[in-house]
C-alpha cells in the first residue's frame, strides 16, 4: 500500500477538503481525489463522503483514519533512522499560522545547528486549537500555540514562554492620540473573533463600551500590521514578538484601562516517545521568547 495515497486520505480527513490537502501537499485537487479513488480500490470500500460543503470519512474511513495517521508516522521513523537520525525518531512540532515567519526560526536556530544537529523535525501549522487536540491525540509532540480558553488535557504539559497585552496600532501620522480616541474616530481592522486573540480584542471592546467603525475583520496578525501600515486603519493586537516595530511605519498605544494578555505557550505529550526532546525545545523557547518584548 502507497503510503502516499494514505496521506492524502489523511489530509483530507484532517481538513475536512479535498482542495485544502492539495495546497498541503502542492498537488492539484483533482490528483488527490485519484489517489483517494485508487486507496478505495486497494481496500474495497468507500473511504470518504461529501456532507453539506465538507469532506467527511465514511465508518470504514473512521475505523482506519486512525491507524493510517499511526501508520505514516511509523514510514517517517523509519525513515529517519534509516538516513541516520536520532534514535527517537522524527520530532513532530506544530506551530500557529503567524510564527511560522516569525516565532518557528527563532527557535529552531540554535536547536537545529548546535543542540541537536541530527534531529529530523516535521514542521504542522494550523490553528491553536487544532494544534492541542492533535498533541492530545498523540499526532503531535508538541506544539507552539495562543492559550486556549478551554482546559488542557491531563496528558499534555503546558508551559507559557511569552505574555503579550493588547495594544492599538496606528500609522506614524497619528502619533499623540490616545487609544480610545483612535479606536472611536478611525476606521477599525479587527481580529477575527472566531479567532482566540479576537476573542481577547471583543471583550475589551464590549468592557469599554466601544463600537468602532468596523473596515474589515481578518484573522491573520501581520496581515492586520500590514493594512495598518498602509494607512487603512487602527486595530488592537498582541504587543507580539512577531512584529517588529523598526521596520514598520507603526506607533503602538497603550490601552487605558485593564489590558488583556495574549500568552503564548508550548504544549506537549508528556507521554510520548520523544518527550525529552520536547522538554529541550521548551526550555529553548523560554529563554528566547520569554524576555521582555524589545522595539
């Protein structure tokens, strides 16, 4: 059996799409389908149904999505120690959409070239709840993710390494107006409140009785930094290590009242095969991320 076409299967589980497990693995999503088709064939039976607009496993996909997942990981270690990697394996690290660029270099820098060199890590991005719930189930080792509003699983370790407070973000232009002021009179970019940092952003709105003047609502960090820096409003984020206030024409103000914290942690399987190369790659991320935030 082509572990590839299993993958596929996988992915399209996973994101509940066709098209979506294409962009994952640079193919067009009629060539997944194939393999989808030919994965069927091999096993007999329908894997996979449309349901409403989504992509969804049948009871057989169900009964081995599983498996394959344990599967794919077994090809990938096997791999890793045939090319000479360590002898745990492939480290398994996911991260949130917006560290990729920023967070994930940082902290694989020193980790990668100098503690260990050998190491194979297989990098997953997506959402932070997403990311818990797979480190839950044993599809991760660990995970850079935004803190959940919701209680950890009594298998997972859970370590902050960053506190981030809200702040406004405003063009240079409007250098000595106060947060309220900008959020009231500007037109306002806000954090996706599907989105845990938006949820943060919507309570300190509602608490302040504030009602801007919505222009757009995105869930993307430095998309927002981006539109903010082109002239086309304010928006309140994370004071984040991911923006790097000396090359963007941005001022930050702080917020008047009681600020909320953004904290970024690490969580990892505190029963997996690699725990203590998640426990390194904790302590990597607290002496990087959790000094004081520097402009």
């Amino acid at each position: 059996m082509n572990t590839e076409y299993l993958e596929s299967f996988v992915l399209v589980v996973q994101y509940s799409s066709i098209a979506e497990a294409g962009r994952r693995l640079n193919m067009t999503p009629g060539a997944v389908a194939a393999r989808i088709r030919i994965l069927e064939a091999e096993l007999g039976t329908s894997l996979i149904q449309r349901s409403g607009q989504a992509i969804k496993p049948t009871e057989a996909g169900l009964r081995i999505y599983d498996r394959a997942q344990a599967l794919l990981q077994d090809a990938r270690d096997l791999q890793a120690l045939a090319g000479g990697g360590a002898s745990s394996g492939e480290l398994r690290l996911g991260v949130f959409y917006s560290a990729l660029t920023t967070h994930l270099p940082v902290l694989l820098e020193d980790f990668c070239t100098r503690i260990h060199p050998e190491q194979p890590i297989l990098i997953e991005y997506g959402p932070s709840a997403e990311l818990c719930g797979r480190v839950h189930n044993g599809q991760l080792d660990i995970a850079l993710v935004i803190e959940p509003p919701f209680a950890l699983h009594k298998n997972c370790g859970w370590q902050v390494v960053q506190n981030e407070p809200l702040i406004v973000i405003a063009p240079r232009s409007m250098a000595g107006r106060d947060a309220h002021d900008l959020i009231k009179n500007e037109p306002f970019i806000r954090y996706h409140r599907n989105a845990f940092s938006g949820q943060l952003v919507d309570r300190y709105l509602k608490d302040s009785n504030l009602f801007p003047r919505q222009r757009l609502e995105i869930d993307s960090l430095l998309t927002i930094v981006s539109l903010v820096e082109r002239g086309m409003g304010v928006a309140i984020v994370p004071d984040s290590f991911s923006i790097d206030y000396r090359e963007h024409q941005l001022i930050k103000v702080p917020l008047p009242l009681r600020t909320p914290i953004r904290r970024i942690g690490m969580i990892w399987d505190m029963h997996g095969p690699r725990l203590s190369l998640a426990q390194l790659l904790v302590e990597q991320a607290v002496q990087i991320f959790a000094a004081p935030h520097q402009e």
